[in-house]
C-alpha cells in the first residue's frame, strides 16, 4: 500500500522520506494551520519549496517538526535493516 511513487510502484522510500514529501507536508501545514510560522516566509502554500520548509522548521514550526521525525524515523529504521542485512560499517546520505 501506500502513495504511488515516481517508479509506478507503492510504499516506496521515497513517498515517505524526501525533499518533494517535505515540500508537500509543508504546504499542507500552511494550508491547515494559519498560526503556523511557515506564513512569515511565503504569502502562499504553492510558493514553498525546500528551502521555505527549512526556515519554517528552524523558525519553530511544530507541526513540520513533528512530521520531520516521522520522516527522520522511516529513514533510521531503514539504516538500520540495510546495515543488519549487509553488515556494513558506514552509510553516506546526500542531497538536501
């Protein structure tokens, strides 16, 4: 189950952790919350982008906060299979 993905499949990683979900998750607290601090650096929900979300969780936004643990918690619970499965010693994580 789940969001479709890009790939056409389901449940994907990337439904769940990535800068498009952070965006989309930010636009949703914009359009629901009108107190949140996410409206101080834009007028509307569809002028957010990666770096509007960033501020606003760094400006305090709980909601996007809480939703960024969600992620950050999908992400640690597939580090830590990928590193039970391969018994590897480091992983490198890129992009924004």
């Amino acid at each position: 189950g789940g969001e479709l993905c890009a790939c056409g499949n389901t449940g994907c990683l990337e439904t769940l952790v990535s800068t498009r979900v952070l965006v989309r998750i930010a636009r949703d607290v914009c359009w629901k919350n009108p107190d949140s601090p996410i409206h101080a650096f834009v007028d509307r929900p569809e002028a957010i982008t990666t770096d509007v979300a960033y501020q606003a969780y760094h400006a305090g936004d709980s909601d996007l906060q809480s939703k960024s643990l969600e992620m950050a918690r999908y992400l640690g619970i597939v580090i830590a299979n990928i590193i039970g499965l391969m018994n590897i010693e480091s992983i490198l994580i890129g992009g924004s």
